[in-house]
C-alpha cells in the first residue's frame, strides 16, 4: 500500500503534539498518512504497560492516519543502522512523497536522534544495490524510492523558534488535534490543566496569530523551498 | 525628579504593547517610570484628534507610569540630531539607570527609526563639554549621565523572536496591561476582538508557557549581560 | 487599472536581473506587473541620455510587463518622504497583491536604499485618514490597500545567498530574461561576454542546478511563509 | 547530601579553567558544589598516574567544592548509556538546582561528547518509572529530581565567543582560579608561562574589560533566560 | 614519506568534487598529497567491484595526488575510535601540515560522520604517551604531529554555502577536475551529462564568478584565521 | 601621489585603536598609507581645540602613515553625499588597493554611520560619467579607481566579535601602537590607567592568545575572501 506521506517521531504522542492539525488537514484532502513512532512510549506516566499504545492507535484514527509502532526503548532511542534500515525499508515499501522528522532537538536525548536517522534512512532508501552490502540485505528485495521532501516540524519541548520554513494553517483542523492530544491521559493530566498542553497550545495560538489566524503549526526544512510561483504564498499580516 | 527608568517608544499604545506588564511589575516595586512616545499618534483610526493622547495618559498611569509625548509626526518619525538631543536631555535631567527602546523593526517605519535615535541619546547623554559644539548647546546646562543598561523589548508588529536574551515574568501584572490597553479605543477594536491585540496577547502567553507561567515578555539587549551570579535566574521548563 | 504584482528597484536592468524569468513566467500565467525603477538609469556607461530608458521600456515588454521609471537620480537615491509616498500612492491606486523590492545590499548605496522605502510605501499605503497628516495629503484622494506579501530576490551583486525562503523554477522563461537583458547595451557589453552578465547567469544556473533544474530565481521573505498545506512544495535533490 | 550546583566537565582542570572564579564565588556565598569529571585525566603530559588526581582534588579545595572523578577513560569520552544513568543518580542524590556542562566542542572529542550526556542525565533524573525500564533500574530506587537551570560556561580551547547568554564578574576571586590552576604541574607548565594559561587568563581579562572588569566568565544557555524583572542585570560600559 | 596535506573524504570521488582544483593546484605548485577515503565506494552504481577503486587511482594521478582507501563499509561510516586512531597514526607517519575534510553534511549520513572523526584524529596526533592509554596503544610507535590547519571544503551534496571562510581560484586547474571526475564512468554518467556532475560544476562556476573568475573552491574553517597581514587577499568583484 | 591603503574612521584615534599594529606592520613592509578622520575630534575631553589633531599628526607618525582630517562635527557624523564624493575624490587621486573602514557598530552614532558612506564612495570611486551627474561634478575631473578589498577592524566600544574573518599577527608592532595611543592624552587618562585603553589591549590579547601570540587584531569582510591558495594561512592553536 502506498502512503503520502510519513510522520516519523521519537514517541506516541509527538507527531500529534509537533503537526496534528497538518496531519488532520492533509487527510482530510484524501492524502494517506502513517505515523511511525520509533518506541511504544512505556513507560507511561499515568497508565500500566500497552494503555499508551491503544492511546496512540486512537489519536492517529482521530487524524484519520495510520500508525506503526518501532521497538526502540523509550528514553534510549539512538540512530543506529538497524533502525536506519527498518525506516528505509518502509520508505521503499509505501513510497511516500513527504516525510516528517523532528529536528533541533537538545532536551529530550530520544528527540536529538531522530534527526540523523530519518535523514539516514530517506537516503538508504533511493541507493540501489543494497545485495552487495554486507548487512544491508534487508534492503535487497524493496526497489529504491527518492522521497520528494523532507520537512520538520517544530519539537516543542524545545526552544521556540524565531524562524521557519512556513507555517500551515490549522485552525479548522486544530479540534481534532485537541481531540487526539486527549486521548493520551497516560501522558498527560488533560482534565485539570496540564502545563505542557498548555504549552502546545499556546504555541499553535502564536503561530497562528502571526498571520491573522486562530492556529498554526510550523516546519523548517533541510533542503531548501522550491515553489511553481511566489503566488503559492498565503497572506502574512503586513506582507 | 528622577526616573529609574525610560520607555521609548514611537507611538502611544507601543510601550504598553511591548512591556506593559514589565512596566507595571517595576512601578508596584517602586520603581519610578517615565514612558516617552515620539509623537502623540496622530491621526488615531477611530477617534478624532486628542483622544489618544488622553488615552495615552489614562493608560500609563494604569501602569504607575508618568507620559510625555514629543512632536515628531506619526508615520514620518526619523531619527535626526534635534530628537537626539531632546531625549538626551531628558535623560541628563532624570537620570534614569535604566532604558527600554524598540530594535529590529523593519514593518512600520516609525519604529525603524528608534533603536538608532534611542542609541544615539543614551550615547550623547554622557558627553562633556557640549557648549563647545556647534547645534549641541542644548545640553550644555545639563550634567552628563551615563545610563546602566539600555534593553529592547519585542516589538510585536514584527517578526516573532525565537532567540532573545531575557524574559520576565508578568503573570501578576498582565490584567493592569490589558486594562491599560483596552483604553486604546482609538486604536483597537477592544470590544469586537481586535486581530492586533489577538495576536499581542497570544504571543504574551506564548513566551510565558515557555517556563510554565500565564504570561511573559520578552527583551533583547545590545551589549552582553552580566550578572552576580548565575542564581539570579529563575527556573526553566526543562532546564 | 489593477496590477497584481510591482517590482520596485533602483535602476532599469535591476528588476530583469534580479527576477526577469519569474516576471515572465507570471505574465505569461496571465498575472499583470508593473516594474518601478526608481530612476532613469543616468547616466549610463555606454550610451547617450535617454537610450537606456527604451532598452528599459523594450525588456519590461519582452517580459510581459509595463513599466514606470521615477524620478530620482541614479547614485544619490535615498529613502525619503516623498518617494514613500509616490510609491504608496501607486500601491493605493494599482492594488497589487504581491511587491518585490531589494533587500541586503551593501555594495550599491542605491541598492541599499530600497528597503526600508518599499516597506514604509507598503505601510502607508493601508493606512486611513492621510487627509490629517501635514505632508501626507497626496495619498488622501486614495483609499488603502493592504498587499497580500512582500519579498525580495537577491541582487546579484551582493554576496551569494546560501539561505533563502524559495526558489522559483525559471528555466522555461530564462530565454526571455536573457533576451531582455540583451536589451540593455548601454549598461553591458552583451556581445563580447561582460563579466556581470557571466555572473548573473552563473548564479541562476546554480540555483537551479540545486534542484536539478536548469535556472532557478531565488527569493527571501521579511514576514514568514504561510501555505496551505506542504505539497505546494516542488521536490528537491535529494529531498 | 545536597548539592548546590554541579560542574560536569570532561577532565580534571575543566571545571577550573571554564568557571573556577563562578564556582569560587558561590561556594564563598555559602552555595555547596561539587565538581564531576567524566575521567581522571590519565595520563597527563608531565607527572606519572596518579598526581592529576590529586592535584585536582587540591584544586577543588582551593574553589571550594567536591569532586568526584568518573571512570571513562581519558581521550575516549563517549555520550553512553550508563554514564548518563550515573550522572542522573548522582542527580537524583544530590539535588543540585543548577548544573553547568560543556556545550559546542569541536576541538577536543572528549569535550564535545559533554553536551548530549549531561543534558540526556538532566532528562533521565525527573523521569519517574525507571524499574520498568530495561536498563535503568539503576535510577530506581532514587526519586526524581528537576534541576532549575543547565548553564554552559566556555571552553577555552575552541573558539571565542562574541555571543553568550550572561557574563560573571569573578574579579574577587580570581586569585583562587589561578591558586587552583596553578595546581596543575601535571598539565601546565606553570612556572614557564605555558601558552594555554596565558590563553585562559586573556579571554577571562578580556570579557571582563568589557564591562570595566578586571575579569568575568561567560555562560552559554540552552534554554532562555528568566528574571524576576531587569534590575537584576549590572551595568555595561555603555549601556 | 612526508606528506604536505591530507584529504580525508568519505566516498573515493568525494575529495575530487570537494576541492579537485585545488588540490591540483597545490600538487602543480610542488606540494605532496594524500588522499584518504573512509573506504573504497563499493557497490558502485554502474561497475562491478574494484572498478571504482582503479577509477580513483587514476583520478588521483591526474591530480597529481597518492591515495588511500580505508576499510570502513560505505553507507555505513561512523566516527568511531578505531578509525580515528587509522588516520591519526597516518597523521603521525606522514606529518602533513593541512589537512582537508568534511562538515556539516546532512544528506548522507557517511559524510556526516567525517567531521567529528577527522577533528579527533588532528586531535590525537598530537598527543603524548600512548602507550599509557588503553586501547590507544596503536599510536605509541609514532610521534606526536601538530598540523598547521584543518579547513573544510563544501560537500556539494549539500544544501549552498552563502558564507564560507575562503575561496581558491581553480580556474587553470579546472580542467584537471573534470578529466578527473570523468574518470568515475562507475558512479556518473559522464557521457550523457550526469544531473550531479553538473550540479558540481554550476556551483564552482558561480563561486568562480563572484570573483570575476571561471571557476573556485570554496571553504570553511573552525578555527579563525591568521594571515601575515591582508595584502594576501585577491581582488573582490566591488571591493 | 599614490597609497597603497587608506584607514578611513570616524574620529582621530579610532584608526589606532582599531588597528594601529597593522598599519605599523604594513607601513614597516613598505606600503604608503593615509588615515582619514571624518572630524577633528573636537570637543576632546582633557584638551583645549586644536589638541588633538596635533596628537592625532604624532600619532599617524609613529605609525607611518599620513593623515587628513575631514569637516564633519564630532557627534553628528552622517552618511551624506557630499561626504561620500569627498573619500570618493581622495579614492580617485590616491588610488589605494585596500581600504579600511568600520562596521557593525551601534554604540556611537558617529561609527555607525561609516560603512554605508565609506561603502558608497568606494564604489562612486569607480564609476564613469560624473559630469553628467547633477551634483557629483567634484568627480568628473578624475579617473575611475577600483579598490581591491574593503576590509572591516573591529571597533571595540561596540560588543567583542566570536566570528571574524581573519586576524593579523601584530605582536612586533604593539609597542608602536600603544605609543601612538599614548599621544591621545585628551582622550584618555593614559597614565593613570583609562578602562578603555586597558579594554583595547585586553581585546587585542585575546585576539593574539587565540592562536599563541602576544597580540592580533581582527578584520571582518563584506565581499567573500580569495586566496592563491590555502598556505597563505598562518596556524592556529589546534588547527
């Protein structure tokens, strides 16, 4: 099965925090989507063993996307050529066009990883010849695939930034990313205020309000933008 | 009298906006403030001619501020050596430790202009022997004063800041900023939800949720800081 | 009559070398430009008084766009009240979406002087009430207009770029820029390889080839970019 | 027992050479420290196995402080697994609200191997549900505890920084810095005027002229900074 | 043999991209290279095994450099202690006063690897007793060799560089890159115009071009650079 | 007559503090120079009129340059352009390949407006047609004259730079350039120890120390460097 494109995050939960509302919105348009969390998040905070999975299988429904859940540990994630394989393998397999990554990441050691190792894999993916490698057989049966782009959307754990690629608009979707962000009452006290939640939306609301909107999520991108024209470029409030 | 500390802004309403809550924070500490505006803001889109300027007043002494509003016209502020001077002077004779003033605005012309100007004042103000220059006379029956730290806070029309170099908390505070620029009724449309003060105050809360607070705002500065010691910081999210 | 995009720069020749093949591949996608050279061009190196100005008027034609020369002086052009106000006047009258105008200069102080002139034109063009501003009257038999963005492309003879907001795929209408900027034979020894020319091609050439493409025009953004969703973006090498 | 404040740097000397006259003044405010080394330093350019450690264990004397030396092995630092559970336990145990690491090595791979450690034992030491992490259980039987601030002073191997979060006026006590470094015969050519503690001592002059100082040391933030209000700050040269 | 400079590069045809005209230039004016790749580039995208490896010897030769392959497995490469001790004992052997390598890639994760790897050698060639460092004891046999300077040039697989330390013009050795390049039939299509061959030779013709020149190489440095005094600059375009 | 280079600043002294060792050492290898003051430096602080300059002749003496003091009043130094056609017209009769001139400052009104204007003339400096240029006559009866390299020193009232473009060993020169800063006693309480002159030196120790010199003073560049070669690089502490 062919997807979009891929969400590929450090834990249940991050893809939602980081691109909910991009996520909700792209489906939304017909686009096929999967998560890919590189752990299943245990332990939880709130929750016994396999509640945080159920959670995560709900929230990625609530997006209308699919999800895959890696092993890594939790709290020990590390971009290792295993796992580099395992991601270029499903590159290969579901041939998406974007792929999302965190970047920047410098609090959480799980988030710092996810860079090189999704960057890595989506090049693993369009090498040929992989039977001649020796420990990169599992390669060998999938036929290459050039993604088309890389984008990363902000961790906000992390510092905020000043600036970015672009920015989405998600004011019409951002329910349903409230709506996923509730189903992880493992992770978060969702009824009585949790401060991180708080931070997420505070955040989007920011965003959003640089353009005159109720709500944004915003990307950098390694590579840089390519566009038809300048015409593609929705209003900012002062130009 | 003395002033521990200036706001120099270009229009009446940009003080508030930047630093509103900070403002408020000293004054209740007993701090003494003196907020000058470049022009009195005229013409105000929904009032007729001096209006804002009694908006102006009302709302600085929400914020336990003292006002002045100097002559430069609205929409054509320049930073030129008569200005230069005023402020000079205005600094020899209030000696304040203290200056807050606009920086990195590329948007609104007006406020383009101040960071040079402010820069400029704060640097002829602890000049000797203006009596022997030719157009700088007008300082000459002050005393130099050599200010201790000239900040900048964020100016919000332009682009958000993901570096800067301090924030304070205005948690306690903010309620006397929204009150102080719900007066601005010249300017916003307080009561219909203004798309400016939207984004004003998410941008607040933004950098406050950013170390766990209601509400934040934000300073950069031109020359390094320094401190006693590092435990004059208060604590951050995640470190 | 409506534009739906300006290009302002200091001299004719500036606008086809920082854009020309984004200009054409607008026009010929049916929007209407105006360029605005912000003087004559005089005097020029290579020809007498006035034949730059039909070089000028030929090119913007082959580009597919009319085109309005002020009247500044070539070398001494500044950022001043009245040229704001001319330009805005123009914004107000012509109702463009987009403006692009140069950014960053360093070399050429008439290059350095278009930004903040573009950006306070742009200010004043959506404000009310200029019938109350001493000095301001022209703009008040116009109503404001509000344009949607505005960007700048790079001036060729500043430092390269290696961080940019877009690019623009230009290798279709590249052989109208060249054609165009054959025009000005008054300004570059077209037939004999001038060296500017060499390296105004050489740095679309690699911008394209950034992207596997033949020419590419690259852009940066005061005010950051907001799309609809992130497939508006063309593919990159190598993602 | 409780800690104030940790210094984690990569060998015995770090500590000092970074911030010997910070730690020197908040240990004589009364603050408690302790300094961690990832390796004892062996072997050290002049003096057989053994002397670094006690040299370093005098120098720790000198500023006020504790020292623990860890067992990586001088050359081969690495950011691993364990040695983040053992700086998270130390964590845990000894409560510090502020820790200071190494941040933007390049030169020294030990030095650079700092960051991603400390910042990922930070991380590890507020999280709860260790025994049910595979691996982890070391942290089990200790509670978790959140630092306040994770601060960066410079390494004065790479290169100067123009640009750093605040300075530490540590005129008083840089004699004790340079009684501890001094120390160091094992590493340093004390008596000859060893062209590493001529580089020392000049950055640590020269920050602190910036400020009319005889000398202060520079810190770095990953996080940004919070204060309770801008008085906090001490004067610069010129403001 | 003393070698006078090292390029140390992931892939055999990676110093060939990088800096194949400087290089020339250098070996033309008299000084002796070595070329070191990571490893030998298999499998190759249109030879059998060994071809590339007789491709880069001959590109080598034309270059006027000798040449190194190591064993680590290509796609695979990382920095890791083994292999910093290869080169750093080469280092020690060969006493080379520059060396070359690679920074801040992102795209391929073996380039990636290089920077980190290349400082640790630099790093332990100068080193001190070895033989009391276990698991270093490879290094005992050779003495310490403190390079002069290690630049790096720009990996043109990856994203431009709008800002580097210094260019090279290569313009008279040009030619030499490309038959060079040419040699690898096992990795490009030279015949029918490789998209990344032409990619390689937009880049260095617009840093060419910048200086009025064909062609030029372009680097960046970690540690600031000392000249005698400014005279040894070239002419810029405008100064 | 002819100069090889020009050091254009703001006040007499600036020239010294900036980079009094280089025009030593250039000076001392033969090349003709001329330091050009855009004021009299009137008011000084400890001296009647007149002083000054008289010490600011000595000073450019010790030195081995010559100097030329320009109108502007002191403290209200402007980028105008009947100043740019003066250091234009002084480019045109002297014909140096460098000039020098100061950047990036924004602590005195007076630096800050250097670069645009120096920028300016140098490249009025070599443009054609001045006759036909309404108000730049002053220049027709010139010839056109390129410099080679504009070059930046650091001004040091303005913040310390971590990043520079390159640095000049000035350690056998330092003594003349205390020397000719021991002239300024109207500027500085030279004898009793001013901050300043204590700041200046402690600067340019550090700038040395970086890599294992006395003293070195830094340069920063708008155009990108060019390099014969590489070689020319001195070597740094650790490459």
């Amino acid at each position: 099965m062919r997807y979009d494109f891929f969400i590929v995050a450090a834990h249940p939960d991050d893809a939602e925090v980081q691109m909910g509302g991009t996520i909700a919105k792209l489906t939304r348009a017909g686009q096929r989507a999967l998560i890919i969390d590189l752990c299943d998040g245990e332990p939880a905070d709130y929750a016994p063993a396999g509640v945080r999975r159920q959670q995560a299988m709900r929230a990625a429904q609530i997006l209308g996307a699919d999800r895959l859940l890696l092993d890594q540990q939790d709290r020990f994630i590390t971009d290792n050529i295993s796992t580099r394989l395992t991601v270029a393998r499903l590159i290969r397999q579901h041939r998406p066009r974007m792929i999302f990554a965190t970047t920047e990441a410098c609090i959480h050691p799980d988030h710092a990883a996810v860079k090189s190792l999704i960057a890595a894999a989506v090049f693993y993916a369009r090498l040929k010849n992989w039977n001649r490698v020796p420990g990169g057989e599992s390669l060998a049966d999938t036929e290459p695939w050039e993604i088309q782009r890389l984008f990363y959307p902000h961790c906000k754990m992390e510092p905020a930034w000043g600036d970015f690629a672009f920015a989405v608009d998600v004011s019409e979707t951002y329910p349903l990313k409230k709506q996923a962000l509730a189903e992880y009452k493992s992770l978060f006290q969702v009824d009585e205020g949790d401060q991180l939640l708080e931070l997420y939306e505070a955040e989007d609301a920011h965003m959003g309000r640089l353009f005159g909107l109720a709500y944004a999520e915003v990307f950098k991108s390694h590579s840089p933008l390519l566009v038809t024209d300048p015409t593609v470029f929705l209003p900012a409030l002062h130009g």
